[in-house]
C-alpha cells in the first residue's frame, strides 16, 4: 500500500477513537500490524500524529481555554482548574518516562496484548456504565485536586495500549461519581497536556529516524486525523447522553476477539 493512503488511513482512525473509550493506540497499532508496516518509523508515526486530534480539541475549545488562560493571574476557578489538569497529568508523565523503552519495545509490538485489553476493558466499560456510583460531579472545570489526581492515577493504565486512556480516565471519573458528560470533558482537557507531552517525548527520543522523505507521511496523517477529530468532538458529548458508554463497549469487544481470531488462524 502507498505511504500516504496509509497515513490516510492511519490518521482518519486516529482522529475517530482518540477521544472515544475504544483506544487510539491500539486500533492504530492493529491496523499498522493488518498493513504490514513494520518499518520502526510507524510506531512513532502512530504517537506523533495523536497531536493532529489533539489540535482540534484545542479549536473547538479555544473560547474556554483562552479564557482560562487569560483569567491565570486573577481568577481564582481559572488557576484551580489550570491546576487540577497539570495534576492530573503528573502521574502518567513520570510513569511515561520510566516505561518508554518497555511500552514502546514490548507492548507496542505484541498485538494478543492490544486484543485482550480491548475485550477486557469493554466488558469493564459495560458495567461501570450501567452500575457506576451516583454522579456528584456535573462540572469537568470545578473538580477537586484530589479527584483530579486519582483520575490522572487511572490514566496511567493506559501506558497499556488497548486500554485506552480515554477509556481509563473516563472509567476513573465515573467511579469517582462524575457524571458521565462531565468524565468525557474532564478527559478531553486531560488529553491535551498528555498527547502533547507524549509528542514531545516522542520526537525527542526517535526524532533521528524521522528523515525529510518521512516528514511528509507524518504531516498528511496528522491532517487527516485533525479532520476526524472535529467531526467526533463535535458530537460525542451528545452521544455519551443519550446511550452513554455501552456501544464503546461494545465496539471493543468485538474488535479484541476479531483481532484474536486474526492472530490465532494466522
């Protein structure tokens, strides 16, 4: 297959489950793994582009962002809610940063990983969206630092690829009796000091493999992953409303046992 219809494919994917509770990392790497593309380059080609998604939240977002970002020195709820994301963000950074070589050597690459995680956080999905605790949290912006921080503890479940780190800050919020439009915000806030950081780490580390002829690869899939991002935020926060998590559930399900089955006929 060409390298840009790959990238195409790679980043329409990438921009349709980064911020669903299906796992990015693991369909990319699954489809990666379907399309023979073992060149180590695609491994970060899959992180790198993650920023294109991650740019269309920023977009779609921009008027609460900059006015949290103006309101830093005076508002009080601005600086709160400044901090619970950074504190949020803390743990999976550290955890990040001493598993890099591990997760990006090992895990990436053992793809009965990816599937069993898949089949097993859907059915964990299931259930928290049908017996999770009574919601007390309606505000994703007004959440106390200590809900923030074992949320960004649940985040880092998602070093794992197939567990998806949608998946686990959104399962940690509903425990912690967010709401369940309110778990996918907070998640979404999550994602951008997170996916940058990992683009950042990323290119840092694996930056010398990224020749010129490669560059252009990159730039289409983080186009085409910015386009799907806007489509899928747009409508997500509806959609959790009115059938919640269960079709992500789902989803999951049947995607680990289909990628089982692959891994075992073949």
């Amino acid at each position: 297959m060409a390298d840009w219809l790959a990238a195409i494919l790679l980043g329409v994917l990438e921009g349709l489950t980064e911020f669903i509770p299906v796992s990015s990392t693991g369909h990319l790497l699954l489809l990666r793994e379907a399309l023979g593309l073992t060149d180590e380059r695609w491994t970060s080609f899959v992180v790198m582009i993650q920023l294109g998604a991650i740019l269309a939240l920023v977009l779609l977002y921009f008027g609460r962002l900059w006015k949290v970002l103006i309101g830093l020195p005076t508002d009080p709820k601005a600086r709160h809610f400044a901090i619970s994301v950074l504190i949020a963000f803390v743990p999976s950074l550290l955890a990040g940063a001493f598993l890099y070589d591990f997760i990006k050597g090992y895990l990436f690459e053992t793809p009965a990983i990816i599937c069993v995680s898949l089949i097993v956080g859907g059915f964990l999905l299931m259930a928290l969206d049908r017996w999770a605790p009574q919601p007390k949290h309606f505000d994703a912006m007004q959440l106390t630092w200590k809900t923030s921080a074992l949320i960004g503890l649940f985040q880092c479940l998602a070093l794992v690829p197939g567990v998806s780190r949608s998946g686990s800050t959104i399962a940690g919020g509903l425990l912690l009796r967010l709401e369940k439009p309110a778990a996918a915000e907070f998640s979404f806030f999550l994602a951008i000091p997170t996916m940058v950081g990992a683009f950042t780490y990323d290119l840092i580390k694996s930056g010398a493999q990224m020749d010129l002829s490669f560059g252009w690869v990159i730039a289409v899939g983080f186009v085409s992953a910015f386009v799907a991002g806007l489509v899928v935020i747009r409508f997500l926060l509806s959609f959790v409303s009115n059938y919640g998590f269960t079709p992500f559930a789902i989803w999951r399900i049947v995607v680990g046992s289909v990628g089982l089955l692959a891994i075992w006929l073949y």
